[in-house]
C-alpha cells in the first residue's frame, strides 16, 4: 500500500471495534502499511463523539459516513 499525501498533511485513521484484540491488531496491521500516520482508536461511536476532534476530523467522518450510506443503498439486495 502506498501512503500519497500533501506535504503538510498527515494521515489519520480511525479505527472503532468493541473488541480490543481486534482493535489492536487492526492498527498493528495497519502501522506496518502507514508507518507515518496516527492512529485515534475508540471501541464504540460513543467514546469517538468523546475525543477531542478537529473541525476537518468532523467534516471527514460525516464525509465517510455519508459515502458508507450512499453504498448500502446503491449494493442491498433483497431488502424492500
């Protein structure tokens, strides 16, 4: 995986499970791939509301959440 960012940005991933093993792993794993990003963990959408969060950390979570809507909508099948 290649890390392609501005100069002056860094990568940030959240990373939410309610599983702390998984949660651990999960950033290991990524660590290795983007060894220069951060890694803000929370282990449910409560403790995330809870951090302290930038403007531009809001703006793109709404921005990830409104794109998994629109793809839950755009690939359900079966549902009426």
């Amino acid at each position: 995986m290649e890390q392609v960012l501005s100069a002056n940005r860094l990568l940030k991933i959240l990373v939410i499970d309610d599983d702390e093993s998984v949660l651990s792993r999960t950033v290991d794993i990524l660590r290795k791939n983007y060894p220069n990003a951060e890694f803000p963990t929370a282990v449910n959408a409560h403790n995330v509301l809870n951090q302290r969060l930038t403007i531009d950390d809001k703006r793109g979570i709404c921005r990830f959440r409104e794109e998994a809507l629109c793809n839950v909508g755009k690939y359900a099948t079966g549902v009426e």
